[in-house]
C-alpha cells in the first residue's frame, strides 16, 4: 500500500510539473486527469483501509523535518476521510478537464490545485504534528493562489490569506500547547495530555483553527467571497475536496482529546446551528449563482458542525448511542455535501462560461441548452435542498433525530441547546427548499430565452471528460441514498476510534432500514423509498389520465393574467428577484432588508459588483433589481432590495478604522535604516528578558 500512497502523491507531483514547466506541449486536460488519477490512487488505499480492520497502510518519511519520525498512516478515520474526499476528487478532476479543454487557462490554476490535493491528502494522514502544519499550510497557500489566479483585484485572495493564516495560527498554537505538556510531537501523543487548562485550551484552539477553514460563524465572511474568485471550473476542488480537511481535523481532535470543556461543546453547538441558518439566509436571496452556492457552503458547514456538536455533548454526559448518532449525522452531511457541492459548481462553471455572468436574472432557461451541466445542477441541489429520495434527505432526517434526543437528558444546559439548534436547523431545511427550489425552477427548469443572442451555439457541454465526472458524482450520490444501510456500515469502520463498532451498528434494524441508533424512537427505509415513489407517482398519473379521459395530456394556451388594470407591461413570469423577495421580507430582521423605488436606469446604490472582500469592508449585498411599471404615472421604476451581511458589518467593519491606524503607525517604522531595526531588534530583546525574569 505504501507504493499506491506514493504513486498518489507523484501523480500529484506530475500535475503541478505538466503545469508550470516552460515550452508545455501537453493538453490543457492532461494535468487535471493525472490529478484525477493520482486521486484513484488515494482512494484505493482508504477503501482498502475500511476493508481490513486493524491494517494502517503507511508510508515513512523518516526524520526528514528534524522534529521525530514522520508518516502519512492511513488509519480507519483517515481511510474514511480518504476514501470520501478522494473519490470526489476523481470526479473532480474529471470536471477540471472538461472546463480547461474549453476554457484553455494560462499556467498556474492546474498547479494550485496539484498542491491543494496533495495537502489535503497530508493532512488527512500525517501522524506527526509539524508535518500536519506544513500541509494545512499548504492548502491555505493553495487557496490563495487559486482565488489571485487571474484577478487584479486581489481582495478575496488576501481576504482567504488571512483567515487562513488566523486558522494555521491557531492551529499551530494548540498543537504546540499540546506537545509542550506531552514532550511528543507525534499526533498521538496528544491523547496522553492530561485533562486541565492546557487540554481545554488546546481543545479550543484546534477548534478554532478547523472553524475558520470549514466557514464556521462569526468567521465564514471570506469563504463566499473566496469561492467566488477562484476560477470557475476549480471551484468544485475548493468546496467539494479542501473542505474535508476541516472536519476531519474536527474528528480527529475528537478522538485524540476525548470529551470537550462543557462550555465549548454548548458553544459550538449554538454556533453551528446559527451559522447553517444565517448561510441559508444569504444564499437564498443572492442574485448570482456562485455566490448562492457559496452561501450555501457555509450553511452545510453549519449542519455538518451541528451533529458533530451532538456528538461532543453525547461524549460529556457519557452517551456512547447519541455520540454514534451525532457522528453518523455529521458524516452522512459530509458526504451529501462534497458530491452535491461538486455537482453544482462543475454545471455552474459551464453555464457561467456559456452565458458570460453568473447573475441569476440572465440565466433563465440557459440550462436547457446544456442539459449535461443542467442535469449536474439540478441533482446538487435537489440533493442539498433535502428532497427524498436523495443523500440529502437521508442526512437531514438522521441530523434532526440526534437532535430530538434532548429529553432523554436531564441537564438544563445541554437539552436547551439541542432544543435551540434543533428549531434553527427545522428552520434552515425549510428554507433550503426555496433557495434550491429557485435554482432548478429558474435555471433548469426555466422558459427559453429566444432573444437572439441566446441563439448562438453553446460551446462544449462539460467535455467528455467533465460529462463522465458528472455522472460518477451523479450516480455516486444516487447509490448512497439507495444504499444507506451499506454506507452506514463504511461509515461504522470508519468511526471505530471515536465510538465501538457494535454502538454505531445500532443505526440498522434490518438489512434494509436505519435508525438515528436509538431503539424505537423512528425508523426510515430509503432503499424503499426507491420502490415506493416511482410506484405512487406512477399510480397518481394513470389516476389522474383516467378520470380526466385524457384532458390531462391536452394543452391549453391562454394569455398571463398580470392585472385588472389596463395598461400594465412586464414580465408574465416570476424572476429570481422576484421570487426571492418574500424571503427577504420574512427574514427583513435577519438579513436587515432596505427597499427603495428608484428613477429607470439609474443603477440604485451598490447595484454593481460586491466590493472588495476583506474583513473591514462591509458588503451590502445587493440581491439585484425588478423593474416595476407602473400604470398610475406612464412612467418606469426600479424597485431595488439590498441585505446585509450582519456578521461583516457588525463585528468586523467596527476594527477597520482602528485596524488602519495601527497599519500606518507600523509603516513610519519601516524608515528603511538600518540602526533603526538594531534599536527595535534590542528594544524587543530587553523586553522579552525582563517578561521571562518577572514570569520566574
């Protein structure tokens, strides 16, 4: 196994250097198939590591880093964590192709997302701790380069930069909190540190550092602007691949640390469940497609990080069956979101390249021209929309019944907050219908567009390449819904350092239906549901043909009903604004929603691109504009809606002026002298030994 580890990482290697050496004569695609290979390669070795309990594929490194042995060790939990994010990689890269062969990008983009591969696979396996930083390092790196790659606006790049070096900061510093008490700087060493401040504070710091990564709230104000800015056919390594490495830093703290501080396990929990809704809220009002697939990132973050929390609060009142529960949720989400993510930015990349804009409002009815990238837009979102019989509903029933099993605790706090995350995460499934619903409804769904500039031929639909990428994450997603049983038993193996197998098996009744591993609280069959629906929809439709005698195959074409006034002109149709206004007014108090009628054609304030990212400027958020005609005046009105972005503005833009101030006081000290720096250098000096003599 440690060939394959190996031929993995050079297939990696081979990428990046097909990329960036001068004179390349080889097609735009070739070094995203060999990405996708050397995936194959990785995810070979996590299925073999499921497959055979208690065998560690490794592969040593030696003391190469000066800090111990090294090695990429592919446990269980990193055999699960490889085998997900290894298996959407192939598809991944599969999708990169068919957009490259297309799209033909310059030097750079296939290199950044060889390196982002390669960390991931570190992280994912690295039993040592300064290699475990190198490559989280390394993905934030890659994350930079592939959101500069081809802007000269370099906000979301520095935005993404700097939240990353914030998460590898506080990486570092729990990691180092952690082997300074051990005097081991291998990853399990972490599981000899006693319980007391340094365990609490390394528990916290880890979390931290893998919240900011995932999109976490308060810090998750880059991952849209981030997202948005990386190219559009790699996007899906971004959100569907890199993001695996937060939660399974996530879990293994968990299974290195043991039970959280009490106070961050209630913590976490009222967080995560908050930021699924407030990525909810965003996403369904955007007016641009990769940003309503952003924000919705940070929703799935949100549920992702709630089950995990039910597990942590599981593991504090001493409830191996709600930690299995907890963790099974999680890992189910997980996995509904790395293929559903992949699906929707690899058709959103196609339909963004053929209509030239991502806005919403002219990509009406542009999925009917390129039914491959359509059929990949409307499964991600029908599967993150929580629709049966998908993965996504499957993940969302199993979350909400973690979450119901708060009165079998007696303990004030924590069934209070699995009652409060329980109510917001109802919330974020209901409206994760609509965001979802608008998508296909409009996109996919939606009317033709005759006008004549949307009569020229489409270029390529994803490519040979990208439409095979399309189908494997497609039918991948379908057989795991179907076959829900099956993945809970991979999912069991995978969790056998966090919770006993025989725990986790409790989710089966039978071979073909599940439960949220409590005995007779509810119980679901999805491999069922795969027999019953088409049955029942098939039914209602010979029904329904037999008692219309066949009226309900006939068409009947009438002029749209606008109004009862005369001379009222628009659309006879909803838009995306349109239909994402009620929305807006509900969640006005969330979203701080501000309307206003302005002159026609004058752009309403903000009406533009979203400004530059960064933490200190706030982004209004425009959602786009209606026309309105109005009868009354014979003249037209723009009818514009912005929201807010409560976080960005409340919490962040308050530092920016301080933020600047302390920027320009730091450049009148770099005069360019060089005794000036010699002053400094001892200055700091003196005041580290006098803190070390006073601390004695």
């Amino acid at each position: 196994m440690s060939e394959l580890i190996a031929a993995g990482l050079l297939l990696f290697a081979a990428a990046a250097l097909v990329d960036v050496l001068p004179g390349r004569r080889a097609p735009y695609a070739v070094p995203y198939l060999l990405g996708a290979a050397g995936s194959g390669c990785l995810a070979a070795v996590g299925a073999v590591a499921l497959g055979r309990p208690g065998h560690a594929p490794r592969l040593d490194l030696g003391g190469t880093l000066g800090f111990g042995a090294a090695a990429l060790r592919v446990d269980a939990l990193s055999g699960l964590f490889w085998l997900l994010t290894f298996a959407v990689a192939v598809a991944a890269g599969l999708t990169a192709a068919g957009w490259a062969s297309a799209r033909r990008p310059g030097r750079g983009p296939a290199a950044y997302h060889a390196l982002v591969l390669a960390s991931v696979a570190v992280v994912e396996s690295a039993d040592n701790v300064f290699l475990f930083v190198m490559a989280w390092e390394g993905i934030t790196l890659g994350f930079y380069l592939l959101t500069a790659a081809g802007h000269r606006r370099i906000g979301p790049a520095v935005a993404t930069f700097g939240f990353g070096k914030v998460s590898g900061a506080a990486l570092l510093l729990g990691l180092l909190t952690g082997t300074a008490r051990t005097g081991d700087f291998s990853l399990a060493g972490l599981a000899e540190l006693p319980a007391g401040a340094a365990r609490s504070a390394t528990w916290a710091l880890l979390v931290l550092a893998f919240a900011v990564k995932t999109g976490l709230a308060p810090v998750q104000v880059w991952l849209p602007r981030g997202y948005a800015a990386a190219p559009a056919g790699l996007r899906p390594v971004l959100a569907g691949v890199a993001v695996n490495a937060g939660f399974y830093g996530l879990w293994r703290t968990f299974a290195l640390l043991g039970p959280p501080p009490a106070w961050l396990a209630v913590t976490l929990l009222l967080l995560a469940a908050l930021t699924a809704f407030l990525g909810i809220a965003h996403a369904a009002v955007q007016a641009r497609l990769e940003r309503v697939i952003a924000c919705s990132s940070i929703e799935n973050a949100g549920l992702i990080c709630t089950g995990y929390a039910v597990a942590l609060v599981g593991a504090l009142t001493g409830s191996e069956r709600l930690t299995a529960a907890g963790l099974i949720a999680a890992t189910l989400q997980t996995i509904a979101h790395a293929v559903a993510k992949t699906l929707l930015f690899a058709g959103a990349a196609a339909l963004e390249a053929d209509a030239g804009t991502g806005d919403l409002e002219r990509l009406r009815g542009t999925a009917r021209r390129l039914p491959w990238a359509a059929g990949g837009l409307a499964a991600g979102a029908v599967t993150l929309a929580g629709l049966p019989p998908t993965a996504g509903f499957v993940s969302e029933w199993f979350l909400l019944e973690s979450l119901m099993q708060q009165f079998r605790y007696s303990a004030f706090p924590y069934g209070l907050a699995l009652a409060v995350a329980g109510a917001l995460i109802a919330l974020t499934a209901g409206f994760a219908s609509v965001t979802f619903v608008r998508i296909v409804g409009m996109v996919v769904l939606g009317p033709r567009d005759d006008r004549p500039a949307r009569r020229a031929p489409c270029r390529a639909d994803l490519g040979a390449a990208g439409r095979a990428g399309v189908l494997l994450l497609a039918l991948g997603g379908l057989a795991a819904a179907a076959l829900t049983p099956l993945q809970l038993r991979v999912i069991g193996a995978g969790l056998a350092p966090l919770v006993p197998r025989e725990v986790s098996a409790g989710a089966l009744v039978s071979p073909w239906v599940v439960q949220p591993v409590f005995a007779g609280f509810s119980s679901l069959s999805p491999s069922w549901l795969w027999v019953v629906m088409p049955v029942l929809c098939a039914g209602v439709l010979v029904l329904l043909v037999a008692a219309s005698r066949g009226g309900a195959l006939r068409v009947r074409r009438v002029p749209a009903w606008r109004s009862a006034s005369g001379g009222v002109h628009g659309d006879d149709r909803y838009t995306p604004f349109g239909y994402a206004n009620p929305t807006r007014r509900v969640l006005g108090a969330v979203l701080r929603t501000r309307t206003r009628a302005v002159p026609a054609g004058a752009a309403p304030p903000g009406s533009g691109e979203p400004p530059e990212p960064g933490p200190a400027r706030p982004d209004p958020g425009p959602e786009g504009a209606g026309p309105v005609r109005t009868a009354a005046t014979g003249g037209t009105l723009d009818y514009a809606s912005d929201v807010v972005e409560v976080v960005e503005v409340y919490l962040y833009q308050p530092f920016y002026r301080p933020l600047r101030a302390l920027v320009a006081a730091a450049k009148r000290l770099q005069c360019g002298r060089l005794d000036a720096y010699l002053t400094y250098m001892l200055i700091a000096l003196v005041g580290a030994l006098a803190l070390v003599a006073a601390l004695s």
